[in-house]
C-alpha cells in the first residue's frame, strides 16, 4: 500500500503508527453517538408517543441513509483523497449527536420556534449520522489500508475495527447509566462534546494516505461489484442483521419482559438498574468483547498467515452465543451469550476487512469499502425493522433461534466466495494480495 503523502493541506508528517492511533482516537471518541441512543429510545418511545414501527426506523434510518451515501463516499475517496472526508465525516456526526437534544427539548416553552415533533428530530438526526459515519468508515478503512502491508494488515484493522466499536459501548453506557443517573439530554450532550474531540483530533494529527483519481465519478451506484467485494459484503449483512439488527434493538425489550435487571451490593452500596441501565451494560459487555477479539482475530490471521479459517471459527461462536440466548434461563446465561455473540462479531471484524483489502487493488479499496458498507447497512437498517415489531407476534426465542442460523449461512457464503475467487478454501495471505 502507498505511504503517508504530502499535502500543504495536511499536519506535519507522523508515522504509520501515529496515524493509526490517530483513527482509533476519533472513531472511539465520535463512536459515542451511536450508542448512546439504543438503551433510551426504545422506552423513551412511550413517553413520546413513538410507535414502534416508528422507533425501529429511526434506530435503522442510519444505515438506510448509508445505502445512497456509502458508494459515493468509497468514490470520493478514491478521489480526492481521504483526509478531508474524514474530518467532515467526523463533524457531521458530532452536529447529529447534539440532535438528539434537539428532539428532547423542542417542546420546552423558551424553544416555541422549534416545531415539536421529537420523532421528526430523531429520524433527522439519524440521517445525518447516517451521512457522516459513511464518511468516517470509508475512510477509516482505507486509511489504514493505505499504511499497512499484508503481513501487518490484519492486526491494523483489527484495531482501528476495535477503536470504532470501543466508542459504541461507551455510548451504551451513556445512553444507560448517565441518562438514568442525570437524564436523557445529559447524556446527549456528552456524547455531542466527545464528537467534537473527535473532529479536533483529526485536524491535528490524520495526514492524507491516500491515491488521487480525480477524473471518477461520485455517483450512488458506482459500487465495486468484484466477487471478493461481494463476498465480505454479504457476510457483514448477515453480521449486521443479528448483531445491531436484532439484538441491539431488542435487547432491552427482552429484559423487560423477562424482568432481567441487575440488583446487587458493591462496597456496601445497593446497586439496582432497570432495563434501560441494565441492556445498556450487557450491550456494552458484548461490544467490548467484541472489541478486543477484533484485535485479537485481525493479528491471529496474520499470524497464521490466512483468513478463512479464523473467520468460520468466530462465525461459529457468534451462531452458538445466539443459541444460548434462546435457551436462557436466567441472567447470568444471557451475559454468556452476549459475550459469545460479541466475540464472535468482532472476531471477524479485523480478518474479514483485512480480506477485503488483499483482494482489492489500491485504487479500488474505498469503492469496495462502499459496497461492504452498503451490504453491512442493509442488514443492520432491516434488523431493526423486521425484529422490533416481529418479537411481539413470534416472540424472543423464535427471533434469536432464527438469528443463530445467520452466522452460519454468512460462513458458508464466505468459504464458497473465496473458493470461487481464489480456487482454494484457505488461500494464504501472500496468495490473496493483488
């Protein structure tokens, strides 16, 4: 991959390493935002008077938004470059978290110029996040394509993947303990002031990595639509579709009707959550889990020199922590399956865009980011929408028994996808770079 290049537009020259540190600070920090929601809306939904549907769509409005932004952020890339869009990408999530503030306070009498629909403010603000994170994740990828080699490029996005989904059980946290300690538009607001960290610490430190082409077009459709593109694409949707799909958005509401929440004495102190704290902790506990087998899973793969069969060893664990979740018969079985499930989605994590980046060529490599993000989106925008309202007429256990299957199918796609492409079930990593 290129090095680091010089631009009068850049800071000063700063390692590979520096660069990578700098990716994992700014996706950590703005990460915030995308999880601080997911253990408030679902309960904050009655108070407002958000239907169910209507929650589903604004939890999922995200990545449906991300299926037009994704390609033309992967084009833009390959473009102009990947600095710029980082750091814009960055500010825009930081102005969407703050939007969530907006949807609680619209209705306050010194606001009356604010039309008070919190529903229309949420789905806004969804879509905005929507806009930056296709920014931030094209880039971010690419970024850390452009400074690694094969040998090392399994460990590198093994981390930046964890630095992204570290910031996202931190917001869970937020989202739950800090709303329920101080309130809603608290926790808003702090995530919004980490965005903006986020965006500064971009400024300052990401240099541009990347290949210029300015002659492309930056169009929706101009996806790249390569076998091996298609490939991780349609594993991360099975991924997407279980993991933030249908776990993330119903997990709460699992608790609550099962009265799973956490009652216990620390120090002498009563510690007691209701299930907006307590989905919050469990979500962050998958997350991290899944955060360091992500570093753990991308340096196995380049330690073994392969990725195939790291990927199909995760893929099995995450199918087994959804088979536990269906069989749970008390708390402490859905904090295994959590972790289960949470190792096994962020295990794939690193091999799988590590992967993605030995079958692509340089020049390529945000088109194909694009299309993973746009196939990833796809299944994390229908989970919410097919599991919110289907868990009410075919119940927990149907839904996660059916979700345990997908991790399954997502492996065969894998192995048939690779064998395909590469005439060979688990093709080295020297055999798979382009």
């Amino acid at each position: 991959m290129s090095p680091p290049t010089s631009d009068s537009s850049e800071p000063l020259d700063v390692s590979s390493r520096s660069v990578v540190v700098a990716v994992v600070a700014s996706t950590f920090f703005v990460g915030f935002g995308g999880g601080v929601i997911f253990p408030i809306l679902p309960n904050l939904g009655e108070v407002l008077g958000i239907s169910a549907f209507m929650v589903g769509a604004i939890l999922a409005a995200n990545r449906w938004t991300r299926l037009v932004a994704n390609a033309p952020a992967g084009v833009l890339v390959d473009r102009i470059g990947t600095r710029k869009p980082f750091i814009t990408g960055l500010a825009i999530e930081g102005v969407a978290t703050f939007g969530y503030v907006i949807a609680l306070l619209a209705s306050h009498p010194s606001l009356w110029f604010l039309p008070d629909v919190p529903e229309a403010w949420f789905l806004l603000a969804r879509i905005m996040w929507g806009v930056g994170s296709a920014l931030v994740f094209a880039t971010a990828y690419t970024i850390t394509a452009d400074v690694s080699d094969s040998g090392s490029r399994g460990t590198s996005m093994g981390i930046v993947r964890a630095g992204i989904t570290f910031g996202f059980p931190a917001g869970l946290v937020l989202g739950g303990l800090v709303s329920e300690t101080y309130g809603n538009a608290e926790a808003f607001v702090l995530a919004a002031a980490f965005a903006g960290l986020a965006s500064v610490i971009a400024y300052f430190v990401v240099p541009e990595t990347h290949v210029e082409n300015r002659d492309a077009s930056v169009t929706p459709w101009d996806l790249e639509l390569t076998l091996p593109a298609l490939t991780v694409g349609l594993v991360n949707f099975g991924l997407y579709f279980a993991y933030v799909g249908v776990l993330f958005s119903t997990l709460v509401l699992y608790l609550r009707a099962e009265a799973l929440t956490i009652s216990t004495t620390v120090f002498g102190y009563g510690l007691a959550y209701g299930a907006q704290g307590t989905s919050g902790l469990l979500m962050a506990v998958t997350v991290l889990a899944g955060s360091v087998f992500t570093i753990s899973g991308g340096a196995l793969s380049d330690s073994v020199g392969a990725r195939v069969p790291v990927l199909v060893t995760f893929l099995a664990t995450s199918c087994i922590g959804f088979a536990v979740l269906t069989l749970a018969p008390s708390f402490w079985y859905v904090v295994t399956a959590c972790v289960l499930i949470g190792a096994g989605q962020g295990g794939v994590g690193g091999p799988l865009t590590a992967l993605l980046a030995d079958l692509t060529r340089d020049d390529r490599m945000g088109r194909a980011m694009g299309t993973n993000n746009v196939l990833g989106d796809v299944g994390g925008g229908l989970g919410p929408m097919v599991a919110v309202p289907f868990v009410e007429t075919i119940g927990f256990e149907v839904m996660y028994a059916l979700s345990a299957v997908i991790p399954l199918l997502a492996g065969v796609v894998l192995v048939a996808g690779v064998y395909t492409h590469t005439g060979s079930l688990s093709p080295t990593v020297e055999e798979s770079a382009v």
